[in-house]
C-alpha cells in the first residue's frame, strides 16, 4: 500500500517518518525543498503536483493548519480530488471546523472516494515517538481498513462517529487542555506569589485529583521558562476560534473557553504567537506583575 502525505510540517513530518519506519511507502509533495531532499533520502518518492501524489497513492494524508488550507488542498482546481483513484481514501489529519469535514466527505463520496476526519493530539514530541491520540470520523468501514496505517503513529485510535466527528473531538480536547493549562498558570501563580518553591507544590499535586498529563507536560516548561513550540498559541487560537464559531452554530454557550481565547489573542498580539501555549503562563505572570515582559 502507498500512502501519499501533504503537510510536512511540525506533526507531519515526523509522522511520515513513522509511517516509513512500519514499512509503508510513502509519496510526497512539500514546497519545502530541505523536507523533499531529507524524506526523499530516507525513501519517500517525491512527486511535484497534489494531483500526481493523490494518482500514485492509496491512502492520502493531509496535516494542514486549517480548514481553508485543506479545502484548497483536497477540492480546488489540480488538488488531491482532481487525481485520486476510486476507491482510495483521504485521511485529514488536520484539526479544522466540523462542518468543513462534512463538506469535504460529501464532495468525495461523489467520486467514490472514501474519507476520515482523523485530528491527533499530543503535539510534536509524541507525533515524533509515534504516540499520538487519534480521533476520527468516518465510515466503520473505512475507518478499520485504515486502522493499521494510523496505529502506525499513534498510541491510540478511537472512531467517535460518523464524518465530523474525529474533529468535534478535537474541538472538545482542545477545551480541556486550553483551560488545563491555565488552572495550572493561575495555580502556579499563586503559589509563586506567597514564595512557595513551584517544583515542591507540582511534585506534590501531581499524584492527587489534580494531577494530568498537562500538568505533567507543562508546569516543567513554565518552570524552565522554555516555551520552545511542541504545539504553538497561534495553532491553539486557531482551534479556539473554530470552537467558538462551531458552538455559536449550534447555540452551546462556551463561556470559559471565551476566555481563555482572549488570553491567547493577548499573547499573540504581544508577540508570543509562536511559543508553546505552556506560554499561557506569560499572560498570569504579567497580570501578577511577576515579569517585565
């Protein structure tokens, strides 16, 4: 089986790799020269068109910033639908509007061309050690003849659903963590304030009710002060405004995801855009007068 990957960025690229390493063949195409010449040295065949990956390629994967970018990508003019052989499938990978994927999967099943809304979580280091979470949408069919190819980068891979589902999901994970991290700001906040050591009180919460692989993953970085990307507040704010926009759809009041969309806005404009949304901490340590920044 041939596996065509579009996206070969921060999550993409090291998820190809893993692909490759579990013995699939793999058919790219990247505007990035230096990402075509390092996969294309590790056996991934290189082609130069969406259209000439999506004709050589069984299953296709797209790992893109957002809705609009996958649309292009799958249903414009010279896209992956303009090449894809029937019967094939397109596993987005991308975490984008529900509704989108809906219209995507429609405009494929039209040419017999099967489709999963498949968004992971984890962030880049465990799309590096191949343990990501995948959540997807999509036929039951489909969803197990492409099971193998997606444990082949993820720890784990549950199907929530029909077409739009996987990213619902998505939206619902991206909650969670975005208010995770800033409990977790606000905790640390606090305690930095009435000088108790951070290190002791995350060692001592972690083993309790309020322990959580987000925690685990977070309160080291604030700690460190590093905010090198794993997954960037730009990314996050991304997902925030499709689920902001989704539940104005359907009518859901989202009051403390709201807020914690604001926060991210107020790091983007001040330039944090591009740090991991561990950085959400930045914005408790101003509002405390903990830094100068």
């Amino acid at each position: 089986m041939k596996i065509g990957f579009v996206g070969l960025g921060i999550m993409g690229k090291p998820m190809s790799k893993n692909l490759m390493k579990a013995g699939y063949e793999l058919v790219i195409s990247s505007s990035n020269p230096d990402t075509n010449k390092e996969l294309g040295a590790l056996g991934a065949e290189v082609v130069d068109s969406y259209t000439e990956l999506a004709a050589a390629a069984d299953v296709i994967i797209t790992m893109l910033p957002n809705s609009p970018e996958v649309k292009q990508v799958v249903l414009e003019r010279g896209g992956l639908i303009d090449g894809a052989k029937s019967g094939s499938v397109v596993i987005d990978m991308s975490s984008i509007a529900p509704t989108v994927s809906q219209e995507i999967g429609k405009a494929l099943q039209e040419k017999d061309i099967g489709f999963l809304d498949a968004p992971v979580s984890g962030g880049e280091p465990k799309a590096i050690d191949g343990t990501i979470a995948v959540m997807a949408g999509g036929a039951e069919e489909t969803f197990q003849n492409c099971l193998p190819i997606m444990e082949a980068m993820a720890g784990s891979v549950v199907r929530t659903g029909e077409v739009g589902s996987g990213n619902a999901t998505k939206l619902a994970n991206q909650i969670i963590v975005a208010l995770n991290i800033a409990a977790v700001s606000e905790a640390m906040m606090l305690t930095r304030k009435m000088g108790v050591d951070s290190e002791l009180v995350y060692n001592a919460i972690r083993g309790g009710l309020a322990g959580s692989n987000v925690l685990d993953a977070k309160a080291p970085m604030m700690m460190e002060g590093n905010f090198d990307p794993g997954f960037t507040i730009d990314l996050h704010l991304k997902d925030l405004n499709n689920v902001l926009e989704t539940s104005s759809d359907i009518g859901v009041p989202l009051p403390l995801a709201a807020s914690v969309k604001e926060t991210l806005q107020a790091l983007q404009a001040g330039g944090h855009g591009d740090n991991d949304h561990a950085a959400i901490v930045k914005f408790y340590e101003k509002l405390a007068n903990m830094t100068e920044d």
